[in-house]
C-alpha cells in the first residue's frame, strides 16, 4: 500500500507533507531542501517545474514559462507553447507530479493517494478542475478541502474547548476568510465564508 500526502496546491509556492510516525504533520523538502516549491512551469528542451523552472526563466521566451495558473483552474484557458497547447488542469498536473516524486525520495515508497487543498471560494468546476490535475499526475484524490478548513483542522486538533475561528488567508493569488465553529476539537462548523479568487499578493 502507497503514502498519503496531503498538498496545498499554492498560487505562488507549493507544498507537500505527511503524518509522521508520532501523527504529526511534517513538511516534506524537495529535491532542493526547500519546504516550499514555486508553483511556476517552464517550457524549453525539456519541462522545468519549482526553482528549476525559475531559474530557467531568463534563458526561454517570457511566455514559455506559466505562473499563478491556479487562477485559470476551471477556465477554458490554453497555453500555448510552440505547436503544444497546454490546459491549466495540465500545467497543474507538473507541479503536483513533482511534488510527488519529491515525495516518494523522501519517504522511500511510493505515493498513491493525496488530499489536496482549494480556496473556500473556488466553485464546483475550479475543484473538479484540481482534482483532475491530480490524476493527471498519477495521483488517487480522496479529498478536495478548503484550505481554512484545513487550517482550522491543524489548530484545533490539540484544543478541547469549543470556540469561533475566523482563519484569514491571503495567499499569492488568492484571498478568503471563513469563520468556522470549532467544538470538541474535532467537530468543525462552517458558518460563513467569502472571498475572491482573483486577489492575492501578486496584486
């Protein structure tokens, strides 16, 4: 049987991670130590993805290499590149198909399964959209989760009061805040929730 991961699929940066022995979340490096890759793809003699993709930038055309394409997810947008045409589901798949061979090196196995985290705000075609990308990089999907609900997951696990949460997440490329109602430290709540998936610190 294969790794679960869990991925935040970022606008601007990715990342990848698991539960560690002591069921502790864990950050996975790639290939470069760095806990976080650049979710940028380059096209040239061959696909570069994270830094690689970066750092080829300055030797490809400007429009060889794609950034934030989280904000084309569910769109009919095409890249295209040369005489290839490229969705954003397909740019996607790039960065997660590397995530998970960085993955598989760290934890010595192979990855068969991951969550992956969207936008509170992201619609029902942006998330079968990320999901897609998913498989396309080899990936079985168990869950699509909204990234405050993840986040709110990871600060209640340890708390046994009930409370609000309001998470504020203003990302690369995207910005929400959802208010959840937290109880028993394992029952959330979603109670409102707004944002705009075309906002984030790239602006």
């Amino acid at each position: 049987m294969g790794f679960a991961i869990g991925i935040d699929l970022g606008s601007t940066f990715s990342v990848v991670s698991y539960v560690n022995s002591n069921d502790q979340a864990e950050v996975i490096p790639n290939d470069l130590g760095e806990r976080i890759t650049p979710s940028v793809v380059s096209f040239g003699d061959e696909t570069y993805v994270g830094q690689y993709a970066v750092d080829m930038e300055q030797h490809l055309p400007h429009f060889h290499t794609i950034r934030v394409v989280k904000r084309h997810m569910g769109t009919n947008t095409r890249f295209t590149i040369g005489d290839k045409s490229y969705s954003p589901e397909q740019v996607s798949s790039f960065i997660l198909k590397y995530l998970k061979i960085c993955a598989e090196n760290f934890l010595g196995g192979e990855v068969t399964d991951a969550v992956i985290t969207v936008p509170a705000y992201f619609n029902n075609d942006q998330r079968q959209a990320t999901k897609t990308a998913g498989e396309l990089a080899g990936l079985n999907v168990l869950r699509i989760i909204n990234e405050p609900t993840a986040a709110s997951l990871a600060y209640g696990l340890d708390k046994k009061e009930d409370s609000m949460v309001l998470v504020y997440d203003l990302g690369g490329g995207t910005f929400d805040v959802t208010l959840l109602k937290l109880m028993d430290g394992v029952d959330f709540h979603v109670q409102s929730t707004s944002g705009d998936t075309n906002l984030g610190g790239v602006d």
